[in-house]
C-alpha cells in the first residue's frame, strides 16, 4: 500500500468509526506508525532527550491515547492532534521524573557530566514550557494547539494547518504570537499574576 492509499484508508477508518472503538485506533496506529515515529523523531532529534527513543515517545504516547476514556477517532486533525498532546504529557511526565530523580527519589548518588546537565536543563524547560502552556491555553486555546503540534509533534507548518484544518497563514500568526506569548511569560518574574 502506498502512502497515498495509506491516507485514505487511515481517513476512512477515523471518520467512520465511533470513538470508543479501541480495535480501529489499534488499526489506526498501526496504518499511523511510521509518520508518529517520524514526529517523534523529530521531537527528539534537537532536544536533549530525557532517556526517550523515537520507539519509546511512539508507544508511551500510545498508551497515553488508548488510556482515554474516548479514542481519539473522528479525523485525521483529532488523530494527530491528539498524537501531539499525548507527545507533550510524555515529555513533561519524563521532565518531572527527572527532577524527582535528581532531587534524591532514587537515592543512587551518580557522578554528574556535561550530558546529565544538559539533560537536567531541558527537563526544566519542559517544565516552565508546559506552566506557561497551559496558561496560553486558558487564554488562546488554538495557538496552544498550534505550539503543541509544532513544538510537541514535531509538526511543520503545512502539517500543522492540515491537523488542526488553519489555513497555513492563520498558522504562521498563530505560532509567531504564541512564542513570543510563552518567551514573555517564561521571562517575567515569578511576582507577577496569570497574564
């Protein structure tokens, strides 16, 4: 099968199904691997990882989609949208295990390299990443969309506007206002209110 009839098959089996429907979102995973690897690792590849793989951010992002009380069935925009947050829970999930880690939960002293405070830096990030997300989402729920599937999925624009049906322009305006959004509420200090 090709990509092409790939995408059909993938499209007919989300809209035509309910969402309750765990056997079809296994088919739909299985038809969606390859491109939910490719997201991943893209996600992966300019971030320090925090001891994930592209197969591991796949699978436990799997789990995190099968665990719904609804699948995440109905288009390929809730499909893939759903994809990205789950991508999103699975970084910050492992960012948090890290700084519980690091704070003496395992109780192992280790030997610290430039590698494991590179990977302690971004685990941080994700953490004040997410905090200023979901104040973004409070306020402007569509670019929280947007900076999930770009910076969580892994997403190009083109993709972007396919998953969250924007037009590519409405994309770009949404992720320019968005980073500069979440850079002022990452910058600011900790005195200030919920903006």
């Amino acid at each position: 099968m090709d990509r092409a009839d790939g995408w059909r098959t993938l499209t007919q089996l989300l809209s035509e199904h309910s969402p309750n429907d765990r056997e079809v979102l296994d088919r739909v995973i299985a038809l969606a691997y390859d491109e939910l690897r490719h997201l991943a690792h893209r996600q992966l590849s300019d971030k320090r990882n925090l001891t994930l793989d592209t197969t591991g951010l796949v699978d436990e992002a799997y789990l995190k989609m099968v665990d719904q009380e609804n699948a995440p069935l109905g288009s390929r925009a809730i499909f893939f949208g759903a994809a990205a947050r789950a991508m999103r829970q699975v970084l910050v999930d492992a960012a948090r295990r890290r700084g519980r880690l690091k704070r003496g939960g395992d109780q192992l002293r280790v030997t610290l390299n430039e590698d494991s405070l590179s990977a302690d830096g971004f685990a941080v990030e994700i953490l004040e990443l997410n905090d200023a997300l979901e104040r973004l989402e409070r306020h402007y729920p569509r670019q929280a969309q947007v900076v999930e599937c770009r910076f969580f999925g892994g997403m190009s624009t083109e993709e972007t506007a396919q998953t969250l049906e924007l037009s590519r322009r409405s994309v770009v305006r949404d992720w320019t206002m968005a980073r500069a959004w979440l850079f002022r509420e990452m910058h600011r200090p900790e005195s200030q209110g919920d903006g």
